[in-house]
C-alpha cells in the first residue's frame, strides 16, 4: 500500500473509530483524525474529545476538532422535533449522516488533502463491476449500512470502513492485545446521539416541547380512555398507556388532526404496502429492474421480500412479499440485492 494514501478518519475516542486508525495505519495509510462537535456543552463534550486526542497522540497522527453543534442545532435536532410534532416517529441518524456527518468528513478531508474518508462502522466494501458499493458487515449483530443508505455515490467512491470484516468482540481482542486495554472494556455508546439517557420524552420536554391530551380510540371506533399527547407515544408501543384492559393493545395509528391515538390488537398491526418519500438508489437501474429485493424496517432481525414501484421522483409504493407489522411514519425502510446496500427512503405510511 502508498503510505501516501491519506485519510480523514471520524474519531469519538471509542473502541472502534480507534481500532480503526490502528488498522488503517497497519494498512499503510496516513491517518487523519476529526472529532465532530455536534450536540452537548463543553464540559459534557470534554471527555470523548480528550480521549479521541490521547488516542491520536498514541498513534502519532493529527488531530482536528470540528464544532458543528450550530447547524446540527438547526437540521438534525429541529427535523427530530418537528417529526415528533407530526406524528411521526425520526430516524435522525439516516438523515445525519447525508447532510451533516459525511459531508464534513468530505469537507474537511479536501482541506486536509486526504484521498479517503473512513469510519468506524461494521460495513464491508465491494465492487460489482466497476462500481463501489456498501455491504453489510460480517458481524451482523452490529452491521450498520441501515443507518447509512442516504450517503450518495460521490461519497461512497472515497469511503474505507477498515471493520466490515471483523465481530465487535475480535475488535475488543484487537485493542487488548496492541496496548488498548481502556479501549477494550469501553462500553457501547447507544441510542440517539443527542440525548441523555436515551429518554427522547425527557429531551422533549426539556425543549419546551408540550401535546395535549386526547382519546384513545379502539380500531372500531370505542373511545377506551385518555392519552398523555402524542409525541408520547410510537407505533407498535404497548407499555405506558396507562390502560387496564382484558387484552394487549398496541398503538396503530397516530391522528394528527383529530389528537387521537388508534389502539389495535397485535395481529391488526400487520401491512402489506409502504409508502416511502424522499428516497435514495444509489443506481437507477436497480429501482427499473423491477427484481426482488429485501426490505428492512426495523435495524434488527427483520429482512422482508419486497417489490418496488416508483410513483414519482420524491415517492414510491413498496410492495411486502411477506406482511410485516409495527411500521412506523417517520421511521426509514432500507433496501438490499441479497447483502448489497441499494437505497432507502422515509416511511411516509403503510396499509
């Protein structure tokens, strides 16, 4: 390999964008780091930013800090407020990383002089013909190409993902036994970036943000109780409605206009249509094939046959091959030719 071959690595100072400098480096690359300010006050943001540098300074690489907590502020945190307000439950991460995290990682890296740009993701890389495409990772407990079907092909043609290849648990071997011992029992960060505790009601809360109260409502029309607003609640949601009823009910439907929260047992949950908006295809002879894919709507243990149909240039219907229930507005369905990441879009609603 070109040891002249540099790129811009992302870093939060966990195990993984950190083994994955050391394994770019044992590769023959220059390694750059960025950390990205994106939410929290300084003193909440001190202690990934200090490990990220003390983990640069191990490897003897440069480090850089980007502050992008201004317009994070304003895109992500105001779309994941707003979806909420609607009704609708937001996928921040599938539209952060499009429009915030890999198009800084591309800034930056053309002012660094860096050919490629690298994450620490559990996704794999390959090539069908000539072009670039992403994979999910060997590891599929923690393969993450859902979170990142929006990422256009001008950035996957400069992406390296150094763990595609490799399970968490061969990671936390790998920094054990190179020096990283801190690194290798480091917890997982989970959930939503921006939020403590993971307790998105709490975050809203805070934010000012109030619903009003309003009626439950059986999918036969029954009025069966009083709900708390329905930024509270998420399709599929059965624990926290405050009901004592004879049966499990599960949330359905979320009316916006009327304030009301449809209750359905489990079975009525089931679709067979999606409508997603917005979407991406990272070629537009895979959406025209009009081949079988696999659609995911949920990041874990669910693939589902599907056929695509595109409506218009912002819409299109997806066709489940097999019904699937719990499916969210809001939420992203993600879409694959066997292990190849093709596309996705947002969940607009399901029948």
């Amino acid at each position: 390999m070109n040891t002249k071959n540099r790129v811009l690595l992302g870093m939060s100072g966990g195990v993984d964008s950190s083994m994955a400098a050391f394994l770019l480096q044992e590769q023959g690359y220059e390694v750059i780091g960025i950390t990205f300010l994106f939410s929290g006050a300084d003193d909440e943001n001190h202690h990934f930013i200090e490990d990220a540098k003390q983990l640069a300074s191990k490897l003897q690489i440069k480090h850089i800090v980007a502050d992008l907590r201004e317009e994070f502020e304003k895109k992500i945190i105001r779309y994941f407020i707003d979806e909420y307000l609607k009704g609708r439950t937001p996928f921040p991460c599938a539209y952060c990383n499009p429009e915030m995290k890999f198009k800084y990682l591309v800034e930056y890296a053309d002012r660094e002089g860096c050919e490629f740009i690298a994450t620490g993701h559990y996704v794999k890389l390959g090539f069908v013909g000539d072009k670039k495409y992403l994979f999910q990772g060997d590891d599929q407990d923690k393969d993450q190409t859902f979170f990142l079907w929006g990422l256009p092909r001008r950035i996957v043609d400069r992406l390296l993902f150094p763990l595609g290849e490799y399970r968490k648990n061969e990671i936390r071997r790998l920094a054990l036994e190179n020096g990283f011992e801190q690194l290798s029992v480091k917890k997982d960060s989970l959930g939503v970036c921006f939020i403590d505790g993971n307790d998105y009601r709490n975050f809203l809360e805070k934010r000012g943000i109030e619903s009003k109260p309003g009626n439950y409502i059986y999918h036969n029309g029954e009025i069966l109780g009083r709900h708390k607003g329905i930024t509270n609640y998420t399709i599929g949601q059965r624990r926290g409605l405050g009901l004592n009823l004879n049966f499990p009910v599960f949330v359905s439907e979320i009316r916006l206009d009327a304030n009301e929260i449809v209750l359905a047992k489990y079975d009525d949950l089931y679709r067979n249509k999606i409508l997603i908006k917005d979407y991406y295809f990272i070629d537009k002879e895979i959406v025209e094939s009009g081949k079988e894919l696999i659609v995911k709507v949920r990041y874990r243990l669910q693939e589902t046959p599907c056929r695509l149909h595109i409506l218009n240039e912002t819409r299109a219907e997806v066709e489940l091959l097999k019904s699937e229930a719990m499916i969210s507005p809001g939420q992203t369905a993600v879409f694959y030719d066997g292990d190849r990441l093709v596309g996705g879009g947002f969940i607009e609603s399901s029948e």
